[in-house]
C-alpha cells in the first residue's frame, strides 16, 4: 500500500514492488487481490505495473497510521466493521492488558451507549466510533476531568481539519449552531487508589445524512452543517494528535491549562441555564467550572452550587461569545 500510495498518480512496476517488499509476483498479485477486495481501486497494466486509483473511505489500520505521528495514542489499533459497542469492545482488550492508548474503532455500532444510560445512534461509515483505552498513573479522582480533556482535543480537531467555530456545552458535548455533533462517555476501571483503565468513548457525528425523528431538533454532523463531506480518517488522525498533545501536558501541568482552553470553547458560561441532573433539576447562571471540572451554579438565592453531572440546557440557544464577555450579572 504504501510503495502504491508513494508513487501515486504514477504507476508503479510489479518488479520494483517485489524487489522493494522482497516477494514473488505471484505475492504481489495476491496482496493486490487482497486490497481490491478491501475496497482499494487499482488498475493493472501488463508492462507498467500498478497505479493506485481510489482509496475506500474506511478506517483501516494503515489509514489511521499514514502519517499519525503520534507516540502512543493511536499507534495499536483494533478495527471492527461492526460493534455493539466500542467501549465495549476496549473494556474487554483492556481487561488482557493492551497497550497504552490503543485506539478501538468499528464502522458502526449496534449498541452504542450514551451518556445517562442512552443510546447512540452509530450508522455504518458514516462517523468516528471509537474508544482509547489508557493507563493515566493518577488517583481515580483525579481521572474525570479526562473527558473535558477529551472534549477540548475533538473540538481543536474538528476547528482545524473543518474550519467550524465548534463549541462546547458541560461537560464534554461538542456543539454547532447549538446542536450536538460530538459525545463523549468516559469509563473507568479502578481500585480505591489506583486505576486500572480508562476509556474514553467517542461520537462524532461525521458524514451522517439522516437521524431518526426524535434526534432531529437536536443533533447533526459535520456534513449537514459544512454541506461537504469530511474525510474521516484526516479529522481521526488529528483528533489523536490533540488527544496525545493534551494528555502530555495534563500528565506534566495538571488541568488547569486544559481548563483554559476548554474555557475559550465554551459556550454556555454567563449564561442562565437548566441542569437536569442525576437527583433533580437546577436553574442558575452559570458561573464558572471548577479545577475538577464541576459546573458552579448561581442560585436565585445568591448561593453557589456545584453540579458534577447532567444535561444543560438554555433558553435562546448556546452562545460562543458570551463566555467571552467580560463580567457577569444576576
Ligand atoms: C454521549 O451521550 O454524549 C456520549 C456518546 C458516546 C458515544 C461513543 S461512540 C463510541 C463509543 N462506544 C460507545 O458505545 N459509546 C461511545
């Protein structure tokens, strides 16, 4: 693939592929075979070899790591073309010891779960379904600002590979025009003092055209938004680069320069918001995250509160600048 790809648009010869890989034409012939059969669409010519023509939109392996450049998120990965649930899936790697941000991914998922026991709609080749599995050496307590981590990685991904002001809603939804395009659920393996493993699932609603009925006031994809297409493995690769890149300085800093930035993405800070919580449902503006990444409320009362789970929601729609504002009033 990569002799193919090197030499792309030009073709190159069977003899300097079997020279190169060190096999016989009738290997060659055969691996050619193989990746045809995977979706690869190659033309053969009797004297001038072999020219690559189109790649399948997949997340293949080889994709993923043509030129990643990362050291360890991403560098193993398990590919699926079909899952019941990624997170799964790396729940049970995990369980027999894979290697440090081995990454997980299927083209779709039959089971995906969401956040607050739902589900997640996951249709064939159409987003980034996906897991990384890691062993952050901290206290379990420590561990659940990861996901806002993970939140702010996607977020620089999606702004820089798309071009798109992605915003973000507490704890880690990824936003456009107030509409989610991105999910996050975290889950841990660990004893009182230690973790034993970390997955970080994700949900990016890519090249999705259609949603059933009850998702469609509030979600969409990248594709629905731009009008384009996105190419899936390009915004995968440098949403694992991000993830490497924060995760490095969380493991040196700790979060609060994570915290910065998931600051500048969000969108719902002084602002007047609903958090239907775990217990109850709270309204109050919304004043501050906190260094472990709880949701500081101003009640009506003038109290603060502080929310470590839910979904928030907004009367007049989330606004990127308003965090930006300075100042806040009651
Ligand atoms: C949310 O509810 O916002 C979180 C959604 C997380 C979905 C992703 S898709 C890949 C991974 N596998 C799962 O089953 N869920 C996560």
């Amino acid at each position: 693939m990569y002799l193919l790809k090197e030499s792309h648009p030009e073709f190159i010869s069977g003899e300097i592929i079997c020279r190169n890989l060190g096999i016989s034409r009738t290997a060659v012939w055969k691996h050619i075979q193989t990746l045809r059969a995977n979706g690869y669409e190659i033309a053969a010519l009797p004297h001038a070899g072999y020219q690559l023509l189109n790649v399948p939109d997949r997340l293949y392996p080889e994709e993923i790591h043509d030129g990643l450049g990362t050291e360890f998120i991403g560098r193993k990965v398990y590919y699926y073309e079909h899952a019941i649930s990624t997170n799964e899936t790396a729940r049970e790697l995990a369980d027999r010891g894979c290697p440090d941000g081995a990454l997980v991914i299927a083209e779709e998922q039959s089971g995906g779960k969401g956040r607050l026991g739902r589900k997640w709609f996951s249709p064939y080749g159409k987003g980034i379904w996906c897991s990384i599995i890691l062993y952050p050496p901290v206290n379990p307590s420590d561990a659940p600002p990861l996901t806002m981590l993970g939140a702010v990685a996607i977020a620089r991904a999606i702004r820089k590979v798309v071009q798109v002001e992605a915003g973000i809603k507490w704890p880690n939804d990824i936003l456009l025009d107030g509409k989610k395009i991105c999910g996050i659920l975290s889950e841990m393996n660990a004893e009182i003092e230690r973790i034993n493993y970390l997955v970080i699932g994700i949900g990016i609603n890519v090249n999705v055209e259609d949603f059933p009925e009850e998702l469609e006031d509030n979600v969409t994809s990248l594709k629905i938004y731009t009008g384009q297409p996105v190419k899936r493995t390009v915004l995968l690769q440098e949403t694992l680069r991000e993830l490497e890149y924060l995760y490095k300085i969380w493991l040196q800093n700790g979060f609060q320069p994570i915290l910065r930035f998931w600051k500048e993405m969000c969108v719902m800070l002084n602002q007047m918001v609903r958090v239907n919580g775990i217990k109850d449902i709270v309204e109050g503006w919304a004043e501050d995250v906190d260094e472990h990444g709880n949701l500081i409320l101003r009640l009506g009362d003038g109290s603060l509160k502080g929310l470590v789970a839910g979904d928030v929601s907004l009367q007049g729609g989330f606004d990127l600048q308003a965090n930006r504002r300075e100042g806040s009033s009651l």
